[in-house]
C-alpha cells in the first residue's frame, strides 16, 4: 500500500512537472509573439512617420512630383531607418517634422538623426533629441549608402520603452505565473516532507512500541513464573527469571530515558558546562565503560592516542555520551566480532577524533540524512537491529552545540569511518 502511495506521488510530481514546463513554454511563446508583433508594428509606425516627413520635406521644396518615383523609407535594422528625400534637407524643419510625426504615431521615444552631405559625401554631425524635445551631441556613426543623395539617418537608441508598454500586461502576467509556480512548489515541498515525516514518525512509533513491549512482555512472563511456589524448587530457574527481570528493566529504562533526553532537548536550547578536558584521558575512561556494556562486551575496542596535551573546552557529560553513542553505534551495527578503532591526532589547529568500524557500513546516499531525528537506513521491511534512530541526532546536536563538525566516510576494508573535528 506505501509503494503505491510513494509511486503516486511520483506520478504526480512528474505529472505537475510537465504541466509547469507546459504552462511556462505557452507563456513563452505567447510573448515571443507578442514581442515580434509589436517589433512589426514599431517599424510599420516608424515607416509611415518617415514617409509623412520625406512628404513635408520634398512639398517644402516643391519635389513632391518624385515622391512616387522614390523608396522613400528603408529599414536597415530594427531601430535604424534611412529616408530617402531626394532633394535639399533643412535640418530644424527635419527636426520639428520628426518631432511632429513621430508622437502623432505613437513612438514618444528619444530618437537620434544625421543629414548625408552630398559635398563631402559623408554625415554631418548627428544630434540625440530626447523625449522631452531636449537635443544633444550624437556619436553614433550612421550607415552610408552610395545609392543615394539627399537623405537622412534616424536611429531608436532605446526601444525598451515601447515594448515594455505593449508588453506590459504579459510581464504582469508572467510574473503572476511565476508567484503561483512558487507557491505550489512551496506546498508540494510541504506536502513531501510532511509524507516523509510521517513516515519516519511512523518507523520510530513502531520502532518504540515493539522496544517496549518486548521487555513488558519478559518481565510479565518471568513474574508470572516466579509467582509459582514451585519455583523455590529449583533455584536455578529463580536466580535465571530474577535475572531477565533485572536484564529486561535495564533495558525498558535504557529506552525510557532516551526517549525523555529527546524530549527535554527539544523542548529547551542545550546549556554547555564547558570545562577543560585532557581529551587523551577521557577517551581511555570512556572505553573501559565502554568495554562493561552489552554492546561492547562483544567488541573489541583499539585507540591509538598519539596526541600530547590534546585539552579541549566542551561539556564532559554530554562529550561522554557523544562517544558512547558512536562505539554503540559501531558495536550494533556489525554482522562479525565488532573491531573499533579509536585515533586521536591533532591536524593543524583541529584535534581529531576518528572512530573505525567494521560494520555493514553506510551508503553514500544516506550518510547526510543518518544524523536525522527519526532517521534510520532503509534495510527493506527487516530492522535486524532494533532502535529508534536518535543516537546518531543526539550525535549531530550535541556536535553543533559545540560548534564542531562531524563527517562519516567509509572504511576501505568494510564500515564505516567517523571523524569528529574539535578547534583547539
């Protein structure tokens, strides 16, 4: 039923995905169109002004009888135009009839000009007329064409401004697009972590109840026994069931008490009691505890200390539990004779801790989400290692609270490798 849920919500990731990239492509060409509409209808408006102005030109001079014998406007580029009068340009009659023209057709936009002077066969000085009629010294080096002899230039610098009114409402359009876009990601986003969250949620309330009730159920089956006067018959089997009953309640407290260590940590921001720790000592402390455990009675713990006066400021208790926790790690996740080995070295101005297993080993994939609450390393529907997935976070909260970094690495010959990196 969870693989159909998960494959699903793939499909629907993948279905919302195309229909984005659909959405987005629509809107694309919609303004690409747009956009090459109105380039048409900038220059069909820039031609029949031009015209207008050769026409006033050539009736000024009384040559209107060659207007129909001319090409009186040809388009160069998209913002170069050159017109064609055929006979003597006056330049501020020009200039006024350009002004005139051109807002009468709608391009209220600065344009700059130069007049072809057939003496010296080349342009004069242009001259930039801003939007508001306000004129200044051109530098822009017009076309010349040779085919003609009365002419002028006139170049758009900056189009944006006619575009941008046309366009206007695809921009606020797309821009609307864009913010709707966002926020479904946001949601989608949501969506998928709260599914993933519940599903770790779900692992560790599993995880929870059956590490439990399995200690419940062996301390009743034991109490049920030892409730039986005929057990005082055989010793043994006293001393034995007594035993479970002790083994058992360890263990219900063990996991009680992390469960609550969680709770207290999210529920306030960790004080740190930082004093100064001889790393070097505390370790060997650390590992003969270690070695008294169920876990590391099984295990066979190395260090190679080779660090002189290796003294670190961190909080001792929760420094202690932070190395307990990864030996604990080590030793549990281990199909073999568990073999840990614990180095100390200082590297540059760093102390480093690095803990060497022999373990199942962690895939790269998984190695970033293992200091997650909850989190746990897919092995299928089989957990061969019971647990709640909260060492490894403790771990990474407590190494944040320190300012320290934490990396696993693998082991080449099998395991995993954890390096704990302290600023001395």
């Amino acid at each position: 039923m969870a693989l159909m849920k998960g494959k699903a919500l793939k499909y629907i990731i993948l279905l919302a995905t195309i229909s984005v990239a659909g959405i987005f492509l629509i809107q694309f060409t919609f303004i690409r169109n747009s956009y090459n509409l109105s380039d048409k209808q900038f220059k069909e408006s820039a031609s029949v002004a031009l015209k207008e102005v050769a026409w006033q030109i050539m009736l000024s001079t009384g040559s209107t009888a060659n207007f129909d014998s001319i090409t009186p406007v040809e388009i160069i580029s998209n913002s170069i135009f050159l017109v064609n009068v055929g006979a003597a340009i006056d330049k501020e009659l020009l200039k006024s009839n350009l002004i005139h023209e051109l807002k009468r057709h709608e391009i209220y936009y600065g344009f700059e000009f130069a007049i072809f002077n057939p003496t010296e066969e080349q342009m004069d000085e242009g001259t930039l007329v801003l939007p508001n009629s306000e004129e200044q010294p051109s530098f822009y080096a017009f076309p010349v064409n040779e085919a003609y002899t009365n002419y002028f230039s006139i170049h758009f610098p900056d189009r944006s401004s006619y575009f941008n009114s046309r366009l206007s409402i695809w921009y606020f359009l797309t821009g609307l697009l864009v913010l709707v876009i966002f926020f479904f990601g946001y949601t989608l986003a949501i969506i998928i972590r709260q599914r993933q969250l519940s599903e770790v949620q779900k692992n560790f309330i599993n995880n929870l109840t059956h590490e439990l009730k399995t200690p419940i159920s062996s301390i009743a089956l034991s109490a049920n026994v030892l409730n039986d006067k005929k057990i005082l018959d055989s010793p043994k089997r006293l001393f034995e069931y007594a035993r479970i009953i002790q083994e058992q309640n360890e263990r219900l407290s063990k996991n009680v008490e992390k469960v609550l260590n969680l709770a207290s940590i999210e529920k306030s921001r960790i004080k740190l009691n930082l004093e100064t720790i001889n790393t070097k000592l505390l370790i060997q402390e650390i590992i003969e505890i270690f070695k008294h455990t169920a876990s590391g009675q099984k295990a066979k713990v190395t260090s190679i200390l080779n660090c002189t006066e290796c003294t670190i400021n961190a909080d001792k208790f929760h420094f202690t539990n932070l190395i307990s926790n990864i030996l604990e790690n080590a030793a549990k996740y281990c199909e073999t004779s568990p073999e840990i080995q614990v180095k100390v070295k200082r590297r540059k101005n760093n102390i480093e801790l690095s803990f060497t297993d022999n373990g199942i080993g962690i895939p790269r994939e998984y190695r970033r989400k293992i200091f997650k609450k909850f989190y746990r390393v897919p092995t299928g529907n089989v957990h061969n290692v019971k647990g709640f997935g909260l060492g490894l976070d403790y771990v990474h909260i407590i190494v944040k609270a320190h300012h320290w970094k934490i990396k696993v690495d693998e082991n080449p010959k099998g395991g995993s490798i954890f390096t704990l990196t302290i600023p001395n």
